[in-house]
C-alpha cells in the first residue's frame, strides 16, 4: 500500500517540475553550484520548481509567533517581515535552538546581546523576540537603515561591519546568511 501512496504522490507533483526554480550543477571538483537564474553554458538541472517552493514556504510559514512579533516590530519601529526573517534563518522557530557558539533562542541572541538588550531569559518567546527586535533597531540606528549591513552585523557583530569599512565582512557564512534573510523577507512581504 505505502508504494501505491508515493507512486501517487510523485505523479501528483509532477506537474509542478515543469515550472523551473532552482537550479544546480557539480563542476570539476565536485563542488556543487546552486542559482534561480535560468543558466547558460553549463549542465544545471532542475533541484526545486517554482510550485513546490512556493507550497513548501507557506507549509514552512509558522504562525505561532506572529503575535509577539507584530507587537514588538511595532514598538520598535521594524517590519514585522524582517524580525520573522531574521527568526526563521536564526532558529527555524525553535525557541530552545542554540548554537554552537553559543547563541540562544528564536533569534538566537549571544549573551552579551542578550545583556544589552536586557533579556533574562533568551528561551522565552517574548523576550527573546523583544530583544531581538530591539537589536534589529540598534543596528539599524548604527548602520542607517542599511539593510545588508544589519544583516551581515547580526550575523558577524557590528565590530566586523566597522572593521572591513562598513561593508559585509568577507565571510561566506555572513555573505550567505545576509541573502537567505533577505529571500525569507521578501517571501514573508508577499504572504
């Protein structure tokens, strides 16, 4: 029977592969290369249609929050879009994440962050979204309004934007995070 339900299932989402999003190709080293943009001269393949992404990003589009978040972007003057951006790039909603360095909670405050921000308890829902949007309007203060430099300083700290010229610091990682909370921004915008 469990054969019969994912023959179903495939042929169900079939339809959605002709509807191209996400493309990938391993070059010669092995590295794998992902894009959005239709590629040219290279021997890409469909990873993720349009379709699916846009069924997957609404089943992955948790609510629970949204509450807490609407009130603490309004306090602080931040769009509502960006704290759940920074939030599902962060934790993926988990209040109890933290990180290998150290970092706790939904927007994944480092203590000192946290102590600035003066959040106790940075598992708490509402704290750690206070704290957090708090943070987000620091930075924005600190870096005027530039968005790309708020990301990469609530990823890197603010130290490493003003020490590489206020610009994103040369790290993948940062680089990386600064585009996937902007993918998540502009989704949760249109939502």
């Amino acid at each position: 029977m469990s054969i019969k339900v994912a023959l179903i299932a495939g042929l169900c989402l079939l339809p959605l592969l002709a509807y191209p999003a996400i493309y990938t190709y391993v070059d010669d080293s092995g590295t794998s290369h992902f894009t959005n943009i239709l590629p040219v001269g290279k021997k890409f393949r469909v990873v993720i249609s349009e379709r699916i992404r846009h069924v997957v990003a609404r089943v992955f589009n948790n609510t629970t929050y949204d509450g807490i978040i609407e009130r603490h972007a309004q306090t602080h003057g931040i769009d509502p879009s960006l704290v759940k951006a920074v939030m599902k790039a962060e934790s993926n909603f988990n209040p109890n994440a933290m990180s290998h360095k150290g970092a706790q909670g939904l927007m994944q405050l480092m203590p000192d962050t946290a102590r600035l921000m003066k959040v106790d308890n940075p598992f708490d829902p509402e704290e750690n979204i206070r704290g957090g949007t708090k943070y987000l309007k620091y930075l924005g203060e600190t870096f005027g309004g530039n968005l790309d430099l708020v990301l990469a300083a609530y990823n890197a700290g603010p130290a490493r934007v003003k020490e590489y010229n206020m610009s994103i610091p040369p790290y993948d990682e940062t680089r990386t995070y600064v585009q996937r909370v902007k993918t998540y921004y502009n989704s949760f915008k249109k939502n």
